[in-house]
C-alpha cells in the first residue's frame, strides 16, 4: 500500500512539468517564489533584531521563532479544512482490500511528498543553517524539535483535510471555501499588525509574554523547546518538547480514528425528486421551515430596492459620529473603536419591522401553521450572514487601527453581542408592533401615512431596548479595554459571545410565541396598511 501511493504521490508532483511550456514554467516559478519565501522568513527575524549583546540578541530571535513558527504550524493545520480540493481522500480507497489501519499509515507516511511539505522543509532546514543556536550544545535539540513541529505538520494538516471532507457534504464545498477566505481577510489586518509590532520592538513585553504563551502550546512548543536547550535550561527544552509530541500524538490518535469512519460510511446523497439548480439561496439551504423562510428573506434583500435603501443608509449615523468625535478632539484610537458597534446595532435593528415588508404575503406563514420560532429565525438568516462577517472584518481593522491586537477578543465580543441583542429585540418589536411600511413596488423613500405615534413608538422602543440589553458587554468590554489586560480581554470574548446568544435564543422564542399569538391580528394588520 505505502509503495503504491508512494508512486502516485511522485506522479502528482511530476504532473507540474508536464503540460504546455507557459503552465511550466509558471509552476516552476512560484515553486522558486515558494522557496525564496521559506528562507526570507527563516532570515527575516535574525535580520530585525540587532541586540545590545548576543544573549539578547539571542533571547529576542528565540521569541520571534516562537511566534512566526507557531504561525506557520495554525496555518499549516487550519488551511487544508477549508482548502482541500487536490487532496487525496481517504474514501478514494475504500474499494481497495486494505484495513483502514493500513491505508492510515500510507496516507501519513506518504503525505510529505507534496510541494507544500517540501516548502515547509525548506524552512525548517533554513531555520537550522541561519541561526547559530541551532548548532550549540546539545546538538540533538534542533533536529528534534524541526522533526517534530514538521510531523505535527504534516499531520494536523492531513487531519483537518479528512475531517473536512468527513463532515462538510460535497455541495458545500464553495460555501466552506468562502467562510475561509473571509475568516483570512478577517484575520489579515491583525496579522500584518502584530507581525509589524513584533518585528519593530522584539524585545517588548508583548513579544515576549506572546511567545512565552504560545510556547507552551503544540504549536509553538517544539521552537521554543530549541530556543531553551540552546540557552542550557534542558529540564524546560524537555517539557516543551514533550507538549509537542503529546499533541502529535494527539493529532495521531485523531488521523486513525477518522480515517477509520470515512470508509466505513459514505457521503449522504442529496434527496431524490428535489432539484438543486436554479432556485437561488433555495438550493443552498436544507428543506427546514426556518432555513426556507431564510433563503425567501435572503431574496428579499437582494431584490428588493426597500432594503437596499435601508443598508445604505446604515453607515451615515456612525460617519456622523465619527466627525463629531474628531472635532470634539477625542484621540483617533478611541474613535477607531465606535463605528463598526453602531453598524452592527443599526443593523440589527433595522429588521425591527421586518413583518410589514412582507405585505400581504404574511398569511403564508399563518396559513400553513409556521412556527413562531422558525418564522422569527429565518428573518434574521440575512442579518446574521451579513453582520458576522462586519464583525470579524470591522473589529479587525478597527484594532488595527487603534494599535493594539490585544484588544481584539473585547471588541470582537462586544461587536458579537451587540448585534445579536439588536437582532433579539427585534424579532420581539416585528411580531408585537409592525407599523406601515412601503409596499412592494412603490419607491422605497415613500412612507405610508397612518394617524397615531405607532411607528414613532415602536422604533423607539424596539431601540432603547437594544440599547438597554446592550449594556452588560459593553460594561465588560470597555472594562477589558481599558485595563489592557489580555485575560480580561478573552474573558470580555466569551462574556459577549454567550451572552449574546442567551439573549438571541430568548428574543427568537419570545418573538416566536408573540408572532403565534398574534398571527391573525398580523394578517389584519398588513393587509390594512396595504
């Protein structure tokens, strides 16, 4: 088995000199452009980090190596999960007559003869040759550490691939693909930041717990277990190495046992007499009610030249605020901060009245006996598909603007919770107080006349109730960031995250049980706004 995949490995990577003279000689060039980048970042930190002695000198590379090695390993692990089209799969060899343990084993053995592996080799070998650490006493640290952090590698590469494909059906495959890209341009401006920061003060306090941190994961254990056996402390290389090997095995353990599950099930088919083409988000969502109701909002908000006008409209208030601040003289890192927060609470509750744009297309859903949860569920699809992405994105670029990445898990729990509490109260205020909205086909800027404060009222009250829900992570957030203490920050995190989803679990079913009650008086109500 090893032998026979042995071969079609080195036919797969044969296959980049064979084709036309241009696809060549392009594949030839970003394999040197491949190389080139694995020593320039093996050069980079010895290059930026002159040192005031060699023992600082020393110290300071060792933190870098640690940081930018663990960084290389997350991606080497995370990537392959959301990029894995020309990898092989381990149900591509169910109908050969081999155990599951043995097709494990050629799979893993065979997997660093990939042009990927061989770059990360080439980086690991640079490491050995630039730096003069890797050649002191004692001489086995190095090699020992390479071998594992290139196995863990390899590896957790391999078994984020399989589960990948074990766990995300084939016809999502583009969907996951765009949840990866959007998680790298997320995660870009944070990234390029703290690089930027490391490389421009190695001897900082940040660098320094950072790696401190990060070495005592499986990811950053094995260089700085390198980094510790060439400064004498052997007893702290060996604990460090012995994280990363505990978590290879780890990653072991879990390439076997996946690989096992894949060839004894099989893929789901997609259900027979359904078609899959042609109706839009419909083909993309599963045959649930909420999902449905989702995908026919998801239209809605394509089309539909009402919410269109009211997304544009989003960003003025924070644009607003932002020029405001400026003039009042309020530093640039704070007002960094505001605007991605008051997008994501307008945002949310810009659906507060989502049941009025329905029109008289309402009775679908009291017709054909709806619940209330799923009604209320599938409305906010668009809302949550559109903000979490403003989340990841804006709280990115607005650290990075601010200067300081530790604030990151605060902003990102504060975001994450403000817009869920304002999607909560506003799958409450749609069921339980809809007031005129343009009808379908009339001029968006147009706005029914009706006598009373209905509309004044519900908007009002839909977002002081936002706002008032909106308190608790804001009060945990802004704690966490003017402390600047990394563990209040990831505290801040979790607070928002939860707390937002408690509150959204809470609005959808009280939202849910108000829409049920009040299904006919909402019928009645569309029906004479129209």
């Amino acid at each position: 088995m090893v032998a026979r995949l042995l071969r079609l490995r080195l036919a797969l990577l044969g296959a980049a000199f064979r084709g036309r003279p241009t696809e060549v000689a392009r594949r030839i060039l970003l394999g040197l452009l491949g190389v080139l980048a694995a020593v320039g970042l093996a050069w980079l930190p010895g290059a930026v980090v002159p040192g005031s002695t060699a023992a600082a000198a020393a110290h300071d590379r060792a933190a870098i190596d640690t940081i930018l090695g663990s960084a290389v390993l997350a991606i080497a692990v995370i990537v392959p999960f959301f990029a894995n089209r020309r990898r092989l799969e381990p149900r591509q060899f169910g109908l050969l007559p081999e155990t599951s343990g043995s097709v494990a084993t050629a799979m893993l053995v065979t997997s660093p003869l990939s042009w990927a592996a061989l770059w990360l080799l080439c980086w690991l070998v640079a490491l050995g040759v630039l730096r003069p650490a890797a050649a002191a006493e004692p001489g086995w640290a190095f090699p020992a550490a390479a071998a594992i952090a290139f196995v863990f590698a390899v590896c957790g590469s391999a078994v984020s691939s399989a589960l990948s494909k074990l766990i995300v059906p084939r016809r999502a495959g583009g969907t996951l693909r765009a949840l990866g890209l959007l998680a790298l341009v997320a995660a870009l401006p944070v990234v390029i930041f703290a690089v930027a920061q490391t490389m421009r003060t190695p001897g900082s306090t940040v660098t320094a717990d950072a790696a401190d941190v990060l070495g005592r994961t499986p990811f950053g254990a094995p260089f700085a277990g390198a980094s510790l056996a060439a400064a004498g402390d052997l007893s702290a290389a060996m604990a460090r190495l012995g994280i990363g090997l505990l978590g290879l095995l780890v990653l072991l353990a879990l390439w076997y046992a996946i690989v096992g599950a894949s060839l004894r099930t099989i893929e789901r088919p997609d259900e027979v007499a359904v078609t899959r083409d042609g109706l839009g988000w419909f083909d993309r969502v599963s045959a649930r009610p909420a999902a449905v109701i989702g995908a026919r909002s998801l239209g809605y908000w394509a089309r539909d030249p009402r919410y269109r006008v009211a997304l544009i409209a989003i960003p003025i208030a924070p644009i607003a605020m932002v020029v405001a601040l400026m003039i009042a003289g309020i530093a640039p890192e704070v007002i960094a901060l505001v605007p991605v927060p008051v997008i994501l609470l307008l945002l949310g509750w810009s659906v507060h009245n989502d049941v009025a744009h329905d029109s008289t297309a309402i009775w679908l859903h009291v017709a054909s006996g709806t619940r209330g949860r799923d009604d209320r569920f599938g409305r906010l699809m668009p809302v949550l598909l559109l903000g979490l992405p403003v989340v990841l994105v804006g709280s990115s670029v607005s650290v990075t603007i601010a200067g300081d990445w530790r604030l990151l898990p605060a902003v990102l729990g504060l975001n994450t919770a403000l817009l869920l509490v304002a999607c909560a109260a506003s799958s409450v205020f749609s069921a339980v107080m809809p007031y005129p909205a343009t009808r379908p086909g009339d001029s968006a800027f147009a706005q029914p006349s009706i006598s009373g404060a209905g509309a004044g009222l519900a908007q009002t009250l839909s977002m002081l109730v936002a706002l008032v829900l909106a308190v608790p992570p804001l009060w945990v957030s802004i704690a966490a960031i003017v402390d600047l203490d990394f563990g209040e920050n990831v505290f801040a995190l979790f607070f928002g995250v939860l707390y937002g989803l408690l509150v959204l679990v809470g609005g959808v079913l009280l939202g849910g049980w108000a829409f049920e009650r009040r299904a006919p008086e909402l019928v009645a109500a569309t029906q004479m706004f129209d």
